[in-house]
C-alpha cells in the first residue's frame, strides 16, 4: 500500500483534495455530529480528511464518500477509546433546546428508539445509521462496509429485521 505522504503533492493532487473536502466536509461534519459531542465532530471530520489526504494514492476516485465513511468510522472508533463517557445531560451542546431544534437529534434521543438502536448490536446499528442518515445504499454502502453490493443489501436488510423486532419488543410491554 502506498502512502501519498511519501510522494510530493502535485498541483492535481491539490485540485481533487480542495474538491474533496469542498463537496463532503458538511457530511463528515454531520457523521462525527450525530455520533458524539458536537464539539468533536469538526476535529474528528479534520482528523479524516489528514487521512485522506495522507492516504491520496488509495482513495478510489470514483467512492470517495464511502472511503471517508470507512475511515470516519475507524476515527471515531479510535476517538471513543480516547475519551470517557459522559452521560447525555453533561455533554455539552446536547440539551433540550438543541434537541428540540432538530428533528434527527429529537429521534435519536427517544428513549424507545435510543433503546432498540442499542440493542441491535454495534454493527446493525452502524448499518442501520449509514443507511437513514448518510443516505447510502447500495455500491456506497458496500465501500463502507468493505463488501458485495449483495452483502450490503442483506446486511441491511437483516439490519431493518432486527430493528423493527426490538423496537417491537420495546413498544409491547
């Protein structure tokens, strides 16, 4: 695997990243945003692009959105182990007004659904988020989960499955 950093930036080079960052920062941004504190989410977003552009020479061209997902999930894997949990009240920027102001954020916090996402399992969930939030299916989901267009259409299939029977299992007693 090569590396870019080991190579000298070309004026193309300078060319895809600028338009790299320009056309995906605001979903990197929402990615790290709807995932943990807000205020992580720019230097998290940051923290991948350094990837990206470390990593130039293996970014496929024509799935640069699903390989910044990947690499995001990888980031924000790493960031988690980094940091202590704080419970959702003393996180900041993630009160009640915030909340209210947006309806993804209102969701996420429903206590029903919060508890079936959670029960589903990380990789469903991780599945299951990339889908309604990011807006992937099909080839751009399978970039980011590193398999078969096949494979992601049954992930997240199966994914769905197990979602509506623990929220169905949540909404029941």
């Amino acid at each position: 695997m090569h590396d870019g950093a080991d190579t000298p930036a070309t004026m193309d080079d300078l060319a895809w990243f600028t338009e790299v960052v320009r056309e995906h920062s605001t979903a990197l941004v929402r990615y790290f945003a709807r995932r943990g504190p807000r205020q992580d989410a720019e230097d998290l977003a940051a923290d991948v692009f350094a990837t990206a552009w470390r990593r130039r020479d293996d970014v496929p061209r024509e799935a640069v959105l699903p390989w910044l997902y990947r690499t995001a999930g990888f980031t924000l894997a790493n960031h988690r182990r980094k940091v202590v949990d704080l419970p959702v009240d003393e996180v900041p920027e993630t009160g009640a007004v915030r909340v209210g102001e947006d309806p993804e954020l209102s969701a996420l916090f429903d206590a029903e659904l919060r508890g079936a996402l959670q029960s589903i399992g990380e990789r469903d969930r991780h599945i299951i988020l990339l889908h309604a939030w990011e807006g992937l299916d099909g080839e751009e989901l399978a970039g980011v989960l590193g398999i078969s267009r096949s494979g992601a259409d049954a992930a997240l299939s199966r994914a769905r499955k197990r979602l509506r029977e623990a929220w169905g299992e949540r909404m029941s007693f």
